[in-house]
C-alpha cells in the first residue's frame, strides 16, 4: 500500500503547525520525518492515518491493505502505552479483541508476534518487570500482531537508552526485512533517520514546511557494515545542517523580536 500525503496543510486555532507539506511513502519502504519540535510531525502522522482530518490538502493511499490485515494503519509511540494489569500477552492480544473472535485463532497470532520480537519467554510477565526496550519491544508486537499495511511510529526509540536503541533497530530493521511493511517514522534521531530510512522528509520549524526531501541510496541490509559508515555519516551531517539553520533562524528572528522591543 502506498500513502501520498498531497499538501497538507493544518491549523489549531489560530496556530498554523503545518503548511503545504506534500511527500509519498511507496510499499515497502521507510519514510522518516525529522523536524524542530513542535514542527508538526507528530500531528502530520495522526493525519496520515485518519485520526485528524487536516485543515488544507489529503493524505490518500493507492493499493489495497492486504486482505488479512486487522488494521492497516497501526501506531507506535515512544511509550509503547501497555496496560499495567495486562501480562505481556495479554496486551498485545488488546490488539486482537474485538477483530478476532476465535481465542485459539487470537493465542496462535500472539505467539507469533512475541516470537518474532523474542518475548515468548516473556508471555506471562507484567510491563513493570520489563525494562523499557522490553516494553518497547511490546508495542511493537501489538502492533505487528495486528498485521498493518502501514506502522506509523512517533519517536519509538526515544524513551531508551543508547544501547537499547542500537539493538531495537537492528530488531526492527530484521523484521522489517521480512515483512517489507510500509513505515512513516518520526524522529528527532539523526542516526535512526539514516539508518532505518529510504528516503528523510526534513521539516522546517513551525509551520513545517518540506525543507528538503534525502534519498538514502544504500540498501538497508548493508548500513550496518564499515564500508556504509562513511555515506551514512556525511548523510547525518548533511542533515544536521538542514536543522541547524532552521534553529540559527529562529534565533535570528528572536533577536529582531528583541531589538524591536528596545
Ligand atoms: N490538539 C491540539 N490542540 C492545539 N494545539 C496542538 C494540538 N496538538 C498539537 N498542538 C500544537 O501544535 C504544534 C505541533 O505539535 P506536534 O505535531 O506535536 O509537533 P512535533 O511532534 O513536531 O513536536 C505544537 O505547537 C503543539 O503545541
Ligand atoms: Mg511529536
């Protein structure tokens, strides 16, 4: 399934969050957006997937979810939001409850999702036993479980530590390899964006606009090795000069705002 979000512009009130931001997201491929905060992105990812109706432009998809798929557009946040009074498969049956009836139908999709993220040891423990990338490693089982034609992740790795991150990526890039799901990414993370990406949408700070649109041109498979280390690290600078001047501006425009007061 392909997303094409086609000048989106959006308004809370009277505050403008975002304007004209048009970019696709193709099947298959991982699409980041980084940006100042409050530029916007995460209420970009709620209108990508229907929960806000935007104020300008559409986002519309091409190509059927597949048939099995019980939603197709699935979140994930930064924190995996589980149910503390849930066990570890318990909540990501919460995914399942009112789509699958049959609850041997529902434990053999639960035992899937927990083997593919390695948590089957885990099954009956409860969130606060688990370390945050194991709750993490939650939220995204409850989400494959639900077999989405697009995940739609918002600063999923934010919340854990460097470590945690370094191997949840290389969990999630695996799986991805796999099941070849069509992902829009947030960050604010430069390594994750040239990492997990085929392509990086940069926004510009509020009312984000498409700064500029980067092709990672690497397979993903192979960003992981030596030789990609040098391409990917140039990327990253590329990138964080993209944001630096959004910030030099902002700075600048304070400085007029303050020189006008005096
Ligand atoms: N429901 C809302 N009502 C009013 N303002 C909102 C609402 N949601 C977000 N905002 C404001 O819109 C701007 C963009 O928010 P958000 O999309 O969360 O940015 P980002 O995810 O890039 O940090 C922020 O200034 C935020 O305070
Ligand atoms: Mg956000």
């Amino acid at each position: 399934m392909e997303l094409q979000l086609h000048e989106i512009g959006h308004d809370f009130g009277p505050l403008t969050v975002l304007d004209g931001v048009s970019f696709r997201v193709g099947a298959s491929e991982i699409v980041s957006v980084i940006g100042p905060s409050g530029c916007g992105k995460s209420t970009l990812l709620a209108i990508a997937g229907g929960i806000v109706a935007p104020s300008r432009g559409a986002a519309f998809t091409l190509g059927a979810a597949p048939a099995d798929s019980l939603n197709p557009f699935t979140f994930v946040f930064q924190d995996a939001a589980l149910l503390p009074w849930r066990s570890v498969a318990g909540n990501v049956s919460l995914a399942l409850e009112d789509r699958v009836r049959s609850k041997s139908a529902r434990a053999k999709i639960i035992d899937e999702a927990l083997e593919l993220t390695g948590l089957s040891a885990f099954a009956q423990a409860y969130p606060k036993q688990l370390s945050g990338g194991m709750r993490q490693r939650v939220g995204i089982a409850r989400a494959l479980a639900a077999r989405p034609a697009f995940l739609l992740m918002d600063e999923p790795l934010s919340a854990v530590d460097a470590q945690t991150r370094e191997l949840l990526m290389e969990e999630f890039l695996a799986l991805w390899l796999r099941d070849r799901i069509s992902i829009l990414y947030v960050t604010h993370n430069l390594d994750e964006a040239v990492r997990l990406s085929d392509r990086i949408v940069v926004l510009s700070r509020r009312p984000g606009r498409v700064r500029d649109i980067i092709e990672v041109m690497i397979p993903q498979a192979e960003r992981g090795r030596a030789s990609a280390a040098r391409e990917l690290a140039t990327l990253q600078d590329r990138l964080w000069n993209l944001l630096r001047s959004e910030a030099r501006n902002a700075d600048r425009e304070l400085l007029a705002l303050e020189g006008a007061d005096a």
